[in-house]
C-alpha cells in the first residue's frame, strides 16, 4: 500500500481559516459607487440631484438639460476591465495575498478614476449660449459638466454588507 502523509501546522491552519473568512466576506459586501449624499452646490441643490439631470436631461425649471451620460459610458466603456479586476482581486483574496475590503477598495477606485475621466474628457452637447455667456460672467469654464468641480469632487466610494 502506498500512502502520503499530510501534515498541517497550526499556523497553516489559521492562514487557511484567515482566507476562508476573507472570502465569505466578499460575498457578504458590495461596493456602492455614488456621489455624495451630503454634497450640495452653491445654490442649495443636491449633487446627487444635479448628476441625475446631467446624466439623463431634464426639462425643469424652464431650463432644458440635455443628457450627458457621463455615468454610463464610464461603466459601459470599462465594464470587462471592472470584471477582470475583480477576477484578479478576488484570486489574490483566495491565495492570502490581499484583504477583502482591499479588492473592493481597489475596484472602487479604479470606477470612481473611470467616471471622474468620462465627466472630465468626454465629448457632450455643447452648452446652451446662455449658458456659456454666464459661465464668462462667473469666469468659470464653457466645459459640459465642469464648473466648480464639486460634482467630480462628491465621487466617492463605500464597501457596505449586504
């Protein structure tokens, strides 16, 4: 009869009930991409309002924004590079490598980069000529998007349990 002894050291042990814990944590938290709840421009309104508006238009106020989906074409242009990642992190949870709330902190920041790239970079309808001669008033850019970069700024990240 041929045998193979297998021998595990207590510290082999713990590592291995260590990975094991940090593994039933990833399935017991998601990652929330979002704007600020807090966060409110100079006018009082929301950002997370404004956001929404910008992403979609709006006819409000008797002011026609046009929709600039600077939201879904970060998420849409970068989506396999956001599972590839999360792939990698989550094999490097499972090898001891890196923490469970390290793989969703890394992802996040990667998405909030993404998003901050698309508002910052991307091609949108131009800005109404009212618009724009108010911004010159203000001395602030004629930019889709950018005024006081509050809304760039009010990106942020949370890992939550579900």
């Amino acid at each position: 009869m041929i045998g193979v002894k297998v021998q595990f050291s207590t510290s082999s042990l713990k590592k291995f009930a260590d990975i094991e814990k940090q593994l039933n944590l990833l399935a017991q938290w998601k990652l929330v991409v979002q704007f600020n709840e807090d966060n409110v421009e100079a006018n009082g309104q929301k950002v997370e309002l404004i956001a929404m508006w910008l992403e979609y238009g709006s006819e409000g106020f008797n002011v026609h924004y046009p929709a600039r989906p600077f939201w879904r074409t970060a998420i849409d242009a970068n989506m396999q590079r956001i599972m590839n990642r999360f792939i990698f992190n989550a094999n490097q949870v499972a090898q001891g490598k890196m923490q469970a709330r390290q793989c969703f902190e890394d992802i996040g920041k990667q998405i909030v980069q993404y998003i901050k790239k698309s508002i910052e970079q991307g091609s949108w309808a131009d800005l109404a000529e009212s618009t724009i001669k108010a911004k010159e008033r203000k001395g602030s850019g004629t930019k889709p998007l950018i005024d006081t970069r509050t809304m760039v700024n009010s990106l942020e990240y949370i890992v939550k349990e579900i």
